[in-house]
C-alpha cells in the first residue's frame, strides 16, 4: 500500500514548495520592490525634536542691546502621567478654575495625545514662576520647560524693532522650503521682520526613537545624525538708543513721528512712531490681549509705523527743493526778488501766505514764502526754453526723484510706502492735454497731490546737508560674522542727485539758518549750534472736516559738517513751528552735545512731553481710562454737595 | 547491560534532525531577545536571570532537552502502545478546560498549573492525535482506500479541531486539518484536497467579487460548459451530464450567495471576519454579524482595524534586502507590533535581517521538512511513516500560515512559529512531536508494527 501511494511523497513535497514559493514572493514584494513600508516605519519610529537656537541680539550704535533673549518658562503636561496632581492647589497658583483646568486637559489630550507632553500654561510671568517652582512636587505629570523670549531692556523703538510671532499656516505655505515648522517664531513687523534670515539661525534636530505609544525610548544612534542649534547672528544698527528715548519721550501724548539720519552714512539716529508702546507687552502670556487692544480699540493705532508706513503732503519744507530745482534748472536766480502781500494771487485763487514783503531766495526759504515759490514753481513748468508742460514737469520729477522721492527708499523695514510725485500723465486726465501750472499751483509749497513719508523727508534734509549726495536710509550697519546674504550691499552704495552746483547749496543752506535766526523756525534754536532747518504746516481734512494743520520741522545740524539730519512731524499740531521744531532742536542738541545743557531746556523737554497734542478725532474715540471716569464722578459728587 | 542499552538508544538517531532542531531553538531565542532587548542592559546578568521572556525560553529549552532525552532513552515501543490511551486523555483534557479553564487572551483554552505555568491541551493534544491517526491507519485490519475508514481518521482528526473552535481557538482548530495532507499520503482521494481548494478559491472569490456578479460569472461559466459539452457527449449521458453540471451550478451559487455569507455573519466572530475581510483588503460591516449584535447592543460597531497586519507588513517591509541590523530595527524597538515575542515573531527576523535572512530561515525550514518527509519515507513501518508524515504536516501548516500572516497572505488566526514563537507549552509539544519521531526512526530496523 505504502509502495501505492509513494508518488504522492513527491506531491506532498509540491505541495509544501508551494507554500515556500508564494511566501518567498511576498516577501520579495514587500522587502525588496516596496519603500513605502521603509517610510512608514520611520514615520513610526523616529521623533525629531527641534532644538531652537537663540536668536539674534540687535545692539545700538554704541553696543547696547536694544533687543535681546531672556529665558522664560512653559508650564508643560503629560496628561497621563498627571493623575494625582493637587488640582485645587495648581487652579489657585494660576488663578483658574476647575472647570477651565479640565477643559484645557480635554483639549490638550484631543490635540496632542495622552502620552506626550503638551504646553499647559506659556510664558509665566516671573511671580507665578516662583510660586509653582516651590510647588512642582504636588503636581506629578507637570514640568516646567525653560524657552527663549525676546526682551526689549530699553522699553523703547517697538516700531522699528518689531516683535516675531508663531507662524501660521498661511506662512508655512509661502516659505515651503525655508525650514519653519509649526510652533517656530519668526519676525512678523520691524527688524525682527527684515533680518529674519539672519537672525533666526538654524535650527537644530535631534532624532529619537519613539515607541508604540509615542513615548521617547532615547537617541537615534547616539545622536550620530543630530544637528546642533546655530544661534542667530548679533546686528549692530545705527540707532542711538539714549536719542530714542528721549524721541519717544518728546513724542508722549501726540500723534506724529520723528527720523534722525547721521547724513555722513545713511544710518538713522532714531525712529519714533508716536503713540509708540512698550514692546514687552508682546512677549509675555499677556501678548494676544495687548495686540488685539492695539491692533482694534485705539484709534490712534499704535502698530502703524508712522515714519515709512504713512505718507504725508510735506508742506513748506517741500519749498526747499523747489528752490533748489529753480536754480539748477536757471530759471530762478539768486537776485530774483518776488514782492508778496500776504497772499500769491498770481492764480486768480489766493493762496495765504504767513508772511508779506519782498524777498530772495534765502529770505523766502527764512520765512517761508508761499508766492516765492509759487512764482519759482510756475517758472520751471513754463520754462520757455523747453515749452512743453509734460517735459518740464518730467524734468521736475527726475529731481525730485534723485532726491528718493516718489518711490520705495528702501529702508530695511517692511511695509514702507513710495509716497507720491504726479506725473504728467496724471495731470492729462484731470485737467485734459493742456493743464496749466496754475492747475497745479499747491505742489509748489508741498501740497496738493506730493505726498512723501517721514524718512523720505528726513533724507531731503541729510541730501540738502550733503550737498547733493546720500546713502539709503537704514537701521542695520553691520552683521556680526559677516553679511553672508548682503543685505547691506545697497547701504554702502553712494547716491547722488542730478548734477545741482554746490552754490545753490549754499544759498539754501544760508536760508535754512536763517530759519532759525529770524525765520519761523526760531523756536527752535539750539544755542551755539548753527541749525539749518524748515518748517512745515500742512492743512488736511479727514472725512471732509478741515481739522487743524499738521506741524512740520525738516532740520540737519551743525551747518558746517552737519551730522544729524532730522524730520519731525505732529499730526494736527497746528503751526509747526510750536511743537516739531522745538521736538528737533532738542534732539540736535542731545545727539550733537550728548546731553541737554541748562535748567531751562531741560523743562523743556518735560513740557513737550506733556504737551497734548492728540488729534481731536481720535481723542473721541479714545476709551476714556478708568481713573479719569473716577475723577469725573468725584467731581460731579463734589458739584452736587 | 545498562550500557548497551544506551548504546542501543544512541545508534541510528538522525543527528541532522537534531542540529536542525538546536539551530532553530537558537534562532528563537535569539528573536526573542530582540524582540525585549532594551539599550543599556546587561544582556549578560538579563539572560541569567530568569526575569525576561528569552531568560524564560531559555530554561524551557533546557526543560526540553531534558524531556528529549528522556524520548530519546525510551523505546519505540510505548508509544503505539499508548497512542489510543493518550488520545482519550488529551480529549478528556480538553473538555476539562471547560470547566477549569482560564482566559488567556480572549480564549479559554488554558488549565493553570502550579508555579504560574499554564497548559494549553489543544496544544498537546496534537502530539496525541498524531498519534492516534497513526496508530489507527496502521492496523493491519484498516484498508483506509475505504470510505469508512477514511471517515473515522476523519473524526479522530476533527473532534479535537471541533473542540478548538467551541474554546475560540480557531488557528489550533485549523492546524487539525493540515493531518489531512498526512492522510492524502496514505491514500485519501485527492478528491477531498481539490474539492476542498475549490470551495476555497469559491469563498475567496465571494470575498473579492461583487455578490451578483459573481452569481452572473459563475451561470454563464455553466452555461458555456453546457453548451461545450453538449455536442461531446453521448446522448444518453446527456441529461446526467446537464443535470450533474446544474446541480454543481447551483451549489457554488448556494455556497456563494448563502453559505459563506452565513459563515461570516453566523459562524464567524465579528473580530475574524474583519481580519478576513481585511485581508484582501475590505472593511467587514460588524453590524451584519449576528454574534457581535447580541453581545453588543445598542453600541456602534466598531470600525474595523487591521493595525496588527499593518504594523507587521511595515516591520517586515522595512528590513529591506539585507535587513536593518541586529537590534536595530525599529518597528521592534517601539513595540509597534503587537504579540511580537509570539505570533509575530518572524517579524523581528524580517526587520532585523531583511529579505536574506528571512530567505535563509524558510530554507532552513523547508530543508528541515523535507528531512522529516524523507525520514519518514525510509519507514518500513506504516505507523512510525503515519507519524513522521503528521510532523511534518503540522510543522508545514504551522510555519506557512503563522509567516503568511504576518506578511499578509493569510487572515490573523493564533498560530505560533514552531521552535521559534516565545511559549513554552508550544516548543514543549514541538519538541515532544520531533523527538517521538526521531525515537520512532531511531528504530526504524525493528520489526514491523
């Protein structure tokens, strides 16, 4: 029987080389023709943890840290371990309530997982720090994790400084390849914003090897493959952090901005956008309230950066350039006089004017005379020479152009606008193919259609001073370590003007002191310096009501090797000359001697800094503060009794 | 006396069947270790001491030996004499663990020992069933061409597989009908196998194919061996032939439209058809099942997860060619597979040495079967040749199915990796079914039995 069925032996054997086979085949599908199983598991496996590098610290111009990092703590979780935590006692430190504790827990568990830690409480203020320091032994499953935060030691120059934030999905999306992930910080607005790339630094990771359950079993190959944190690169910028200060301080209770710009280099001295605030107030935990209270319920919106991120019609101090092309293009000279009466009626309109006589050039500059200019301006759009409004307007432009008009500067913060020179073709639209000068008579004082920002002005000011040469404004001098990405390349490139003789120069240098001697800038003499400067006061209407004039002062100083030029402007100020031009002469005077010398001037600063110059409209919607609601009832009670 | 007796008991023992043995109890081990190897300890001082899992099967192993020696220093001769015995005990066992039974892992195949051991009988009582279909196909009495016979070898194979089921062991029950690859040897109508694969293919083309289009394939299938068939025949044989045709037609539709359904919803727990269903790569609707509608009521079925087989394709698939290194895989080191040290732990060996090592092993493997199939061929008696051939089947079904699952060629059903898989009741009866046969070999030259 055995002998019977023997081939079978060899059908068994099939059978079982079969099974092999088929086995052997899958195997060879899986380990040798797929990858994706290789991916999954180290999908599974592997645990990068990102190591965040300090970022960089940006220093004054005299080596002070104006933005640096401090350590601030998280108060993190691991939910499964936390069983037996002193609820109660932990809701009291923080000073929460149950309920919120164990929605946060609910929450966290939702997003995060059970297992793995998640951040319960950022950014503790220091207090609360201290307090669960001594406490963390009734809180098992709790850690406090130590975190870099950037801080701001002078409290000042948030606008120029800027502040970073988590990013978003949005941000993710646009810099796909740039290396953030979610939780990174990255600058959002001022130099935090510009030199993202230098100083974020990289960061670095650290692999590590996860179990089922997402819990660390320890390093990848002992950290063979890990990468060390690079910490951002230090700036040294050009702000004098003493001259901030004092900027931010003068700026106290008024709406407007101030640029001060060294002319020799291009650096700016200082930048305030007023209402300025406290930069800390957008790194600790408080951040999102602070932001959303600035960013919706204060009129006078704190976050806009005045100086780069508004554009302003520039008034008289506009006059000086007007001269300036007048000469250079010979259609004025320094012996033309123009007799005013207290009002440029040359237009058939009559345009108010502050002062009445006779005057050159230099006096005109002095005293700011609107028919001067109105004369000098119509002379240059109706050269006879040329005879062509579109090409002698054209010819305009490129002045005012050369002199960073009209376009972006590009000063090394976000968001700057260009500000506004019409053209011709502009003009064809509105007042068709033969538009006369008198259409445009305004832009010969600076206003009308001109619009310019703050830094665009505070650089006319540094040109004028040069005699007709710049440096793009910056904020940035040097990178430490180097300038691996050359972003300060265009700051080391000497600009010029169109060829303008240095004598015209003169003549309104000559007119800008005089400014300041008799002219309508005398408030703001700085004794023993001699100051060229030019007021400006600009009428403007917001929704159709006139309100009061915005105050101008353009200035630089000392005349002879001048160092500082500056810009200086209250929104709705009224005359220029009370409120801008002293803010400047007090700057000149602290950057140029140091100090304020003198009882006297140092009143001075207290009673600029209290002066209140808030435009009305916005003082309207100004959330009356709590103690002045106080005083108030107190006041009625007292009336009543 | 004494010692020619030893002598006696050394002589004619395949050694290579022992080598083979001791290599891949190694090899098991080995797997085990890295499978709990944690960084940073001392292998040393964990593997002498008895605390880990590989500790453990390291001191089965040496329990092992020591019952293979005692094997070994037997004669042949009890165990035919003791095979219907035993059998009527590992019944008697199995039906005791309905009432002394503890719940192991959802199934209640277990009997607590002393010392925290326990005895799975359904496991053992493979040894004894071996036994027994061998000592019944080899009475001289027994013509097992015979239908009645082929019948009883049957029940004696199929009433401890049945006992399997009622204890949730489905994947022992299973192993029972590899014995059937033991019998088709000693002359069991391959009928059965090929009907059997038909059935089958049938209830996996149910799986993968509509319900109504296969009714529609498998009519139009019969309608064209009809119409094929009809001119080839004679005429009288016609109508038997049609009628033979329509009524397998109506069968395999039966089968496919009710039967298997029925198996999957009635039968079946919810838990088994899912993993069958997720097998071909289907989600199995919970809802349907009857047996998880009455213990669950008024809960949402769950849906269906195939976490296991996926965790164990990745480890497998992630060893690449020459595999990840030893102790370097990580789908091991996270514990990403579940039931790594037992059911799974050929998935250890595929992450740890890829596709070589795994090619390495299932030679080893199919060269240790083919030595038991040619052991048992060199038997002059039909008993110890019924045995060896029952070893061998087991051993086939157990490695095939346990390496098919794990790299997704067959549904989850509990089946260890013979000699390898962490447990000492498995390696115990492993080690028990080899050495018997080796005795039986050993003394192959004795008279006939």
């Amino acid at each position: 029987m055995s002998a019977f069925n023997q081939n079978r032996s060899r059908i068994v054997q099939l059978i079982f080389i079969g099974a092999f086979v088929l086995i052997t085949l899958q195997l060879i599908n899986l380990q040798v023709f797929s990858t994706k199983y290789k991916m999954a598991a180290d999908n599974n496996a592997f645990y990068r943890k990102v190591i965040y590098p300090d970022r960089g610290i940006i220093f004054d111009r005299k080596k002070r840290a104006i933005l640096e990092n401090t350590i601030s703590y998280d108060l993190v979780v691991i939910p499964a371990e936390s069983k037996g935590t002193d609820t109660l006692a932990l809701c009291a430190l923080l000073n929460i309530d149950t309920a919120t504790y164990k929605k946060r827990m609910r929450d966290l568990i939702f997003k995060n997982g059970a297992v793995k830690p998640s951040v319960f409480e950022p950014l503790l203020t220091t207090e609360n720090f201290a307090r669960l320091n001594e406490n963390m032994y009734r809180f098992p499953g709790f850690t406090l994790s130590e975190r870099s935060v950037r801080s701001y030691p002078y409290d000042c120059g948030a606008a120029v400084l800027g502040y970073t934030a988590e990013v978003d999905t949005g941000f993710l999306r646009r810099h796909k390849d740039e290396g953030y992930e979610m939780g990174d910080y990255f600058g959002t607005t001022g130099l935090e914003n510009s030199y993202e790339k230098i100083l974020m630094g990289q960061r670095g990771i650290k692999r590590f090897i996860r179990d089922n359950k997402g819990r660390i079993q320890g390093p990848w190959e002992k950290g063979e493959f890990d990468t060390a944190a690079i910490a951002g690169k230090n700036l040294y910028s050009s702000i004098d952090v003493e001259l901030q200060k004092l900027g931010e301080k003068l700026m106290e209770n008024k709406v407007g901005s101030i640029v001060a710009i060294d002319p020799k280099t291009g650096g700016i001295l200082c930048m305030v956008s007023a209402p300025t605030y406290n930069p800390n107030y957008l790194t600790g935990n408080q951040r999102k309230k602070h932001l959303v209270d600035m960013m919706y319920f204060d009129p006078r919106k704190p976050l806009l950066n005045r100086t780069v991120s508004t554009t302003y019609s520039p008034g008289s101090t506009f006059k000086t350039l007007v001269g300036i092309i007048g000469m250079a293009e010979g259609v004025i000279d320094d012996q033309m006089t123009v007799t005013c009466g207290g009002s440029y009626l040359g237009c058939g309109r009559r345009m108010g004017c502050h002062a009445a006589g006779t005057f050159t050039l230099k006096p005109a500059i002095s005293k700011s005379c609107n028919s001067y200019f109105a004369v000098a301006f119509r002379r240059i759009l109706d050269n006879v020479k040329v005879n062509n409004r579109d090409i002698t307007l054209g010819l305009f432009n490129e002045y005012a152009y050369s002199f960073g008009l009209g376009k972006k500067l590009g000063v090394d913060l976000p968001s700057e606008r260009m500000g506004n020179i019409p053209t011709s073709k502009y003009y064809q639209k509105i007042f068709g193919k033969n538009w006369q000068a008198c259409n445009i008579i305004s832009n010969s004082i600076g206003q009308g259609e001109i619009t310019t920002t703050l830094t665009q002005l505070a650089n006319v000011m540094a040109i004028i001073a040069n005699k007709g040469w710049y440096y793009l404004p910056h904020l940035i001098d040097s990178v430490e370590g180097g300038d691996d990405y050359e972003m300060l390349a265009r700051f080391k490139v000497k600009q010029r003007t169109k060829n303008i003789a240095e004598s015209i120069f003169e003549e309104v240098h000559e007119g800008m002191q005089g400014t300041m001697e008799f002219g309508t800038g005398a408030y703001a003499k700085v004794p023993g310096i001699n100051v060229c400067g030019k007021t400006g006061t600009v009428e403007n209407a917001y929704r159709g009501e006139s309100l009061k004039d915005h105050a101008f002062f353009g200035a630089f100083a000392p005349r002879e090797n001048p160092r500082i030029a500056i810009a200086v402007m209250c929104e709705n100020a009224g005359y220029g000359a009370t409120s801008a031009a002293p803010i400047a002469s007090l700057l000149i005077e602290k950057y140029l001697r140091d100090s304020i010398a003198g009882p006297e001037r140092k009143a001075k600063i207290e009673q600029l800094s209290n002066m209140n110059l808030i435009p009305p409209q916005m003082k309207r919607l100004m959330k009356p503060e709590p103690n002045t609601i106080k005083k108030e009832n107190i006041k009625k009670a007292i009336a009543k009794n | 006396m004494n010692r020619r007796n030893n002598n006696l008991a050394a002589e004619g023992i395949d050694y290579t069947v022992i080598w083979l043995y001791g290599i891949l109890v190694s090899i098991g081990v080995l797997c085990i270790f890295m499978v709990e190897y944690k960084a940073g300890s001392n292998w040393l001082s964990t593997f002498l001491g008895g605390k880990t899992n590989y500790s453990k099967q390291l001191i089965f192993g040496g329990v092992c030996a020591l019952v293979a020696t005692f094997i070994l220093l037997t004669d042949s001769k009890i165990f035919t004499a003791f095979a219907n015995l035993s059998y009527l005990l590992g019944i008697l066992l199995m039906l005791a663990t309905f009432v002394l039974g503890k719940n192991i892992n959802g199934s209640k195949s277990w009997i607590p020992l002393v010392g925290g051991f326990n005895l799975q009988p359904a496991e053992l009582c493979k040894i004894f069933t071996s036994l027994a279909i061998a000592k019944f196909i080899s009475r001289q009495e027994v013509d097992f061409s015979n239908l009645k016979s082929q019948l009883i070898a049957g029940v004696i194979a199929l009433t401890p597989a049945a006992l399997s089921i009622l204890q949730h062991e489905l994947g022992l029950a299973l192993v029972y009908l590899s014995l059937l690859i033991a019998m088709f040897r000693e002359g069991l109508p391959a009928q059965f196998l090929i009907i059997g694969s038909c059935f089958g293919i049938l209830a996996l083309a149910t799986l993968i194919v509509e319900r109504d289009a296969l009714t529609i394939t498998l009519t139009i299938l019969a309608g064209l061996i009809i119409f094929l068939a009809y001119r080839q025949v004679r005429k009288k044989q016609r109508l038997i032939t049609i009628t033979a045709i329509l009524s397998i037609w109506i069968l395999c539709v039966g089968v496919q439209r009710y039967v298997v359904p029925y198996i999957f919803n009635n039968v079946l727990e919810c838990y088994q058809s899912t993993r069958i269903y997720s097998m071909v790569g289907k989600d199995y609707d919970c809802s349907l099942n009857q047996k998880s509608n009455e213990k669950v009521t008024g809960k949402a079925a769950r849906k269906p997860d195939d976490y296991n087989v996926r965790q164990s394709k990745i480890a497998i698939g992630s060893g690449g060619f020459f595999g990840r290194g030893f102790l370097k895989g990580t789908q091991t080191r996270g514990k990403y597979v579940p039931e790594q040290d037992t059911d799974f732990i050929f998935t250890s060996l595929g992450e740890a040495f890829g596709f070589v090592g795994c090619a390495v092993f299932l030679g080893l493997y199919l060269y240790f079967l083919f030595r038991i199939v040619r052991i048992a061929e060199r038997q002059r008696s039909a008993f110890s040749r019924v045995y060896a051939y029952c070893v061998a089947s087991i051993l086939f079904f157990h490695i095939a199915v346990n390496v098919s699952m794990t790299i997704g060629l067959f549904p989850i059903v509990g089946i260890t990796l013979p000699l390898i898989s962490y447990g000492g009741s498995s390696l115990l009866t492993f080690t028990v079914l080899i050495f018997i046969m080796l005795r039986l070999d050993a003394d192959r030259q004795m008279v006939l039995r």
